[in-house]
C-alpha cells in the first residue's frame, strides 16, 4: 500500500443472538453464481467530523472507536456477515455444497491512515487515482469462494488529511447491492444516533429460504467445483472515469428515446444504458457486423409472488444480456437502443427466475471475470434506487461513492445515484484509448455535467 499506513485491524463480533450462533443458511443459485468472481467493495468519502459540521464531541475525538462500536452494534443485526463460509465436499457423488455458518466468528475492522492524501487528491483528477482508491479497501484480491478462513465482511476506515473514507468489502455470495446498502444504512443510522440500537428504524433481518420449498432442494450440489476455480484473472491496463448525468440531461434522453418510438415505457435509466451504450461502441470503432451485448444485473426482488422483503439477507438477481450488431446499434436511433434495454429487462419475469433455479441446479454455471472482458461488451451492476447519499454518521452526508478493485474489467459500468436528486453517476471502468475518445465525442459530452463528484 503505498499511500496506506495501517494502525490497527480488530476482529469485531456481534455481542448478541447468541441463540442464533449455530444457525447454518443454505446459498441458492443465486447466491452460487458468484463464487469464482470478486467481492463487492464500495466506499464513501467525507469531509473529516470538525466543529462547524459534528455536534457529537465524543464521535470528533473518537471517530474510529465509535465507528467500531457502531459496526459491532449494525452486525447484530447483520449477524449472518459475522460467520464463515462453510463448503461440504459429497464423497457419494463427488459434489460440493457451501453454506453460510453464523458462528460469530467476525468481521474484520481496519483502521488506516493515508498519509498526505487529501479529499481533492481524490475528487479533483478527471481519472480516478487507483493508486490511492483501491487502498482504502480491504482484502484485494479475495475471490467469494475463499471465505471458509477470510471474513465475509472487512470495513475499512481510513483517515485523510481533511476527509474519511468508509469502505466496506462483502461476499457476493451472501449479499447483493440491496443488502450491501442496507447494511451500510444501518451503520449509519446507529452511528448517527450515537452508536447504540436503540430506536433505529431497521426491521430485523430475513436469512430463511423457505420461499423455494417446492421449487428446488436445498443445499445445491455443484460437480467438479475444484476444476473451475480460475487462474487469476489479469485485466489489460484500465483507467477509471465517473460521469455525471444531471436529472435534466437524463430527462431530456428519456424523452428522446420515448419520442423517437412512439411509447411512454422506456425508463430514464433504460435511455442512460442506451446512451452510454451508443457512445462507447461509437469512440471502439468496431466492424460493423460484429455482434456486441450489454449486461445487465437485474433484481428480482419485486418480480417474485410475493414479493422478496427489502429484510431478506441474499441474492435475488439475475444477469440480463441485451444484443445487436455494431451497425444496428449506431443507425437505429437512441429510441431504438432503449427499447431493446426495456424488453430485456422486462423478460425477466417471476417464471424466468423460477426457471433459472431449477435450471442452475441441473447444470450449474459459474460467472467468471474473463468471460466479461471484451472490446465487445459492457456490464452493469449496482442501481440508481440505492440510499448512498442518505448514510450520515453523524458529521454530514457522503462527497462521493468509489469502489473498489474487485470484477473490474474493460466494459465495467458502475451505476450510482448522483449526489443532487435525479442525478445518476457511472463509474465507467474501460481501455485508456476509449476514455479519451470519449472525452473527445462531443454528442456524449454534451450529456455530461461534469466528471467525478
């Protein structure tokens, strides 16, 4: 770490539900599908607690044992990310199965500090510094199955010259974006209120899987496991760049996009996937016959009957692939684009998810970062609906969202809310070369307020 200079790592465990401790959570196939990739590292800057922006005396002196405390606090309720992975190995068929045991073994907490490194150092170049991002997150490099002995939850508090970055790294296999956040909600909520549980607006947690009896069989055998772990994945030279889409920007697309096909239907951020889709495959310069593809996380969670509570700890979502020809995708319109997003997203319905668990079961595909890397493809994760810039500790809101290191590859599109209402960040991960030449496309440009927060 070149920038980072560690103080201290606590292991933190949560002080209650000891009756829960012994509880075991079986993973379905929406939780399996990650296990060969990365885990999802997302963090958020802020200005450093002062007296003109923390009325909090204890939370200014003692930032980092209070957010210790807070984070003990928030994992008893999220006590399942205090536990372990636990992989079976079926001698009778060959198989292994994995689940969550909650045996209160901990989350790890990292206290750092990076030395000379300023908020601006951060927030002022046009390209995210790496250099300094990725360090403020923990366990780099962990792919989601290697959480038998590692934590399926590290926090990272790192202390800036005139700022605090709160980075959290969590096992795919446990959480999606709706508990990732959620968890970083709670936090924050206990931390603004002064570190205890009491009169927090949580409701408790949701770890059964009782919703699949009848649908699949639980634990899910997967066959030759071993043969599937992957060399380690090594992406070509990528820069990082967050563009920023004011609301009235994203409007003016979406009512493009709507106008040009005669429907009210097309989402705003169906038009952005659109948009972003056009200007990035315009700036590679692909034959135009080539097949290319967007993909795209979709959530389940409204889509199921019942609907999947927001409280529910686990995966519901399922990769989308929207597909045209270079040519098509640059001379049928923006319109056109969106709408192809739109039914994409619209197939994947209660039946479709239903289908793919029962699917997975008879033959179990594991997503791989090499399958995503490619001049010919983009992806997105992450949502706009997220609450980022809601999670104040007790000293103001978040300057920015950044994430970190892991599934990052040439094409990756991170979606996040914008800082202003109706604003939408994409942290656009891709080739130097396409960088530029988007910075370089004036249509695009036009779309963007500003780069960075």
């Amino acid at each position: 770490m070149r920038h980072i200079r560690l103080i201290s790592t606590t292991t933190v465990q949560p002080t209650t539900h000891s009756d829960e401790l012994t509880r075991r959570i079986e993973l379905t196939p929406w939780d399996l599908q990650f296990l060969l990739v990365d885990q999802v590292q997302k963090g958020l800057l802020f200005h450093k607690p002062t007296s003109t922006n923390c009325g909090n005396e204890d939370l200014k002196n003692n930032l980092v044992e209070h957010l210790k405390s807070s984070f003990a606090t928030a994992l008893d309720i999220f006590y399942p990310l205090a536990g372990r992975l636990a992989i079976t190995e079926n001698k009778d068929d060959n198989t292994t199965s994995f689940a969550v045991e909650c045996n209160g073994a901990g989350a790890e907490f990292v206290h750092a500090v990076a030395d000379g490194v300023t908020v601006a150092d951060i927030l002022d170049p046009v390209l995210v510094p790496d250099e300094i991002v990725y360090d403020l997150f923990s366990m780099n490099g962990a792919l989601n199955y290697e959480s038998v002995t590692k934590p399926l939850l590290a926090a990272q508090v790192t202390e800036l010259v005139d700022g605090v970055f709160i980075g959290c790294t969590m096992n795919h296999l446990v959480i999606d974006g709706s508990t990732f956040w959620h968890f970083f909600n709670t936090w924050s909520e206990i931390s603004r209120g002064g570190g205890g549980r009491d009169g927090i607006s949580q409701s408790p947690r949701i770890f059964g899987r009782e919703f699949l009896d009848g649908i699949i069989d639980l634990p899910v055998r997967i066959p030759f496991f071993r043969s599937q772990i992957p060399d380690k994945f090594l992406p070509p030279p990528l820069k990082q760049r967050v563009f920023h889409f004011p609301k009235e920007k994203i409007a003016q697309l979406k009512a493009k996009a709507n106008d040009e096909m005669g429907t009210t239907k097309i989402s705003s951020l169906q038009a952005l996937l659109a948009h972003l889709w056009v200007s990035i495959t315009r700036t590679r310069h692909l034959n135009p016959d080539q097949e290319i593809k967007y993909c795209l996380l979709v959530g389940l969670r409204q889509r199921l009957q019942p609907p999947l509570p927001d409280e529910y700890l686990g995966n519901a979502v399922l990769f989308g692939t929207a597909t045209s020809t270079v040519s098509d995708l640059l001379n049928r319109g923006l319109g056109w684009v969106a709408l192809e997003m739109n039914k994409m997203i619209a197939s994947k319905t209660k039946e479709d998810a239903i289908n793919f668990l029962k699917q997975w079961i008879e033959s179990p595909k594991l997503a791989k970062l090499n399958a995503f890397a490619s001049d010919d493809a983009l992806s997105t994760g992450s949502s706009p609906r997220f609450n980022v810039y809601g999670n104040n500790f007790g000293w103001g809101s978040p300057l920015a969202v950044r994430s970190g290191a892991g599934n990052k590859f040439d094409g990756k599109l991170t979606v996040f809310p914008g800082a202003e209402d109706g604003s939408i960040d994409f942290e656009a991960c891709l080739s130097p070369q396409t960088l530029h030449a988007l910075a370089e496309d004036e249509e695009f440009m036009a779309s963007v307020a500003c780069s960075g927060n």
